[in-house]
C-alpha cells in the first residue's frame, strides 16, 4: 500500500451553513482511478482552513485473504 498525503485534492460537504470539511470520511467511489484500488481517507476534524485526505493506493493484494473493503475498515479503524 502506497500513502501519499503530498496531494491537492479536497472535498467538501454541502450543509445549511454552506460548505464543511467532512471528517472520519471515506472516498472510494467516482472520483479515484478507475484501473486501480485505492480510497482516500479524511481522518482529521479542522475548524479552520480545509482538511487534507491522505490517498491509499493498494499495489499488491495477491498474498492476503483481506479484501478491498476490510482494509478500508482496516485503515479507517487505525487512523480515525
């Protein structure tokens, strides 16, 4: 697993206050490479400026029994 936190992405949630940084939120769906697993993970709560997700990309999941969803409960459970 390769994690990269030097990355320009961020992603907002819509509220009745207007935009907010999600939290404890993982992102595997619509907008990660298609061709390759991998999720980001927003694990941080801000009160000011924009949270910075971390971005896992799984090269090699040949020899374990997990699937893709067990490590994202995996790293979701360790980081948040």
């Amino acid at each position: 697993i390769i994690v990269n936190k030097q990355i320009n992405d961020r992603f907002f949630l819509e509220s009745n206050k207007g935009l907010d940084n999600p939290s404890g939120v993982v992102i595997c769906d619509e907008v990660v490479q298609k061709d390759r697993a991998n999720f980001y993970l927003i694990a941080q709560r801000v009160n000011q400026g924009t949270a910075t997700p971390t971005h896992y990309l799984i090269l090699d999941n040949q020899g374990s029994s997990l699937s893709f969803e067990d490590i994202i409960q995996i790293t979701y459970n360790m980081t948040f």
